[in-house]
C-alpha cells in the first residue's frame, strides 16, 4: 500500500475513535498505528473489482470476457452489453467500503468500455473515472484506458486531480489458453501537492478453459514497490446456472478467497469473501444486468 494511502488509512480509522475516553483514544490510536504501519510493509493492496475476480484469487490479467476490465486488463473487455455494480468492505470496516460500476459497449470496430471507483464519504473520499477501448488486430487483442483521479480531504488536505493510463494486450495461443499482459499506470504520474505516487504495476497472466465447465486462471503481478506475487485461481460450474469459486493471492502475507455465482440470460449475481490472514474477512458483492 503507497504511503498516501496508508495516510489516508489513518484518517478514515481516526474519525470512528474522537468519542472515546482519552485513556480509550490512546490505545486506538496506538493500534490504528501499528495496523497502517502493518499495511505500508507489506503488498497488500486492493484494486481489484468485481466478485468474480476477487474469489479467484485476483488473478484478472488473462480473463475471459472480464466485465471490469477497464480496471483490470482493457484488451479483453466482454463481447457483449451490460452494466455491472460492485460493493467491498475490507475487514468489516464501514470507512474501507469501496463501490464500483462499470459498462461496455461491442460492435465491428471494438468495444468501449467506462468505469467509475469512490470510496469514502464527505470527510474524505477517493475517486477513479475510466475510459476504455479495446480492438482485435490479427488474432492480437489490443486495449488501452485513460483515467482520472480525484482524491478529497477536507481540511488542509484540500483535493487533487490527476490523469493516468492503462495498456493491455491479450492472445488466444490455443483453443481455450488465453495469455494476457498490462502495464498500470506506465507513466509513473503522481497526485497532489507532495505528488503521491498513484498505483503502478505490470503482470502477466494465463487462463486456460477446462472443457466446459471449469476455467484455471494464474498470474504474476509486480507492483512496482514491492516483491512479485502469484495469484490463481479456479471456477466450477456445479449446476448450468450455479458457478463455485476458489483462490490465493501469494502476496506478503497470503490471502484466501471464495465465493459463488449465478448467471442468468439477462442478469448474474456473483459474493465473494477474502480472507486475509492478519485483518480477516472482507465480504463483497456484484450484480450485472444484460443485454
């Protein structure tokens, strides 16, 4: 997690102890201290949306028909219309609740896709607005996003605008294996007055569809700060509607995830729960609507 965000961390935790006792208020704000410090040691950070992806293991730079690609990988947004709806809350904590929503739109010359990510609330509050597009060239899936950061905090924070940009590529190498790659992030921009750095990475990722009622995917994921990790994950279709989902991200430390899904003709469901093994669960949600 970049210092901005463990900063930001601190405030949001800070607001939920100013009732407290002062004796109570030093003990919270000593663990709220060592739980941020916790986070800005280790790789963990969540930029992944959407159910189905955080149940797989956040392993999202080679899937399929990706519904919330314009976050993920911009090469391999779905051939198909939809808008799709997306809530997260990490560790229980209602300030770490994140809220997303994505569309796009295929025809013969590629496929548009938007994106919209906030969190927060009057006090604090982060936002990420995406535009997207995809084409295939020779077999190549080609996509690129440009995207606009606004981060708000009231007081002598103030708020910052800052642009970014997104590139994706994609291939199917054989029937089913697909191979993916992105760059998050390639021109290193910053927000804000002390120019914070905004989330960078690159990863490479496989999927592989096993016959036609299991799909594997894996990948490799650096972020630029931190050590590579791998994360992988599976998908079973049990019943012709119902979907069960298992993954880990080998990030420092590990993370769990599962979940399930139903997929109807014209709108899915999908739950997940990540299960991080020093901050414990975080539950979320999606829902997408077909056309």
């Amino acid at each position: 997690m970049h210092s901005a965000d463990v900063e930001l961390l601190y405030v949001r935790l800070g607001y939920r102890i100013q009732s407290l006792t002062f004796m109570k208020r030093t003990a919270a704000l000593f663990l709220i201290t060592i739980f941020a410090l916790s986070l800005a040691t280790s790789s963990y950070a969540q930029f992944t949306m959407g159910s189905k992806n955080v149940a797989m293991g956040q392993a999202v730079t080679a899937m399929p028909d990706d519904r919330w690609a314009p976050f993920h990988n911009p090469a391999l947004m779905p051939d198909h219309q939809h808008a799709s709806f997306f809530g997260i809350r990490y560790f229980g904590l209602p300030e770490l609740t994140d809220v997303a929503a994505t569309t796009s739109y295929h025809s013969g010359w590629g496929t548009v896709g938007a994106g919209m990510f906030t969190y927060g609330d009057e006090r604090l509050r982060e936002s990420q607005f995406r535009l997207a597009y995809g084409y295939e060239v020779f077999n190549v899936m080609l996509g690129a996003s440009a995207n606009l950061h606004h981060m708000n905090i009231t007081g002598r924070f103030g708020s910052a605008l800052a642009p970014s940009f997104d590139f994706g590529v994609a291939v199917e190498v054989y029937e089913g294996l697909i191979f993916g790659a992105r760059a998050t992030n390639f021109t290193r921009s910053t927000i804000g007055a002390d120019e914070s750095d905004l989330p960078a990475d690159l990863a490479l990722g496989l999927s592989y569809q096993l016959m036609e009622r299991a799909l594997l995917v894996t990948e490799l994921y650096k972020d630029v700060d931190f050590d590579p990790s791998f994360r992988g994950g599976l998908e079973v279709r049990v019943l012709d509607m119902l979907y069960l989902r298992g993954g880990l991200t080998h990030d420092h430390p590990e993370t769990f995830t599962f979940g399930l899904g139903i997929e109807q003709e014209y709108w899915t469901v999908n739950v997940a729960v990540e299960q991080h093994s020093k901050f414990g669960l975080s539950p979320g949600i999606d829902f997408s609507i077909l056309w």
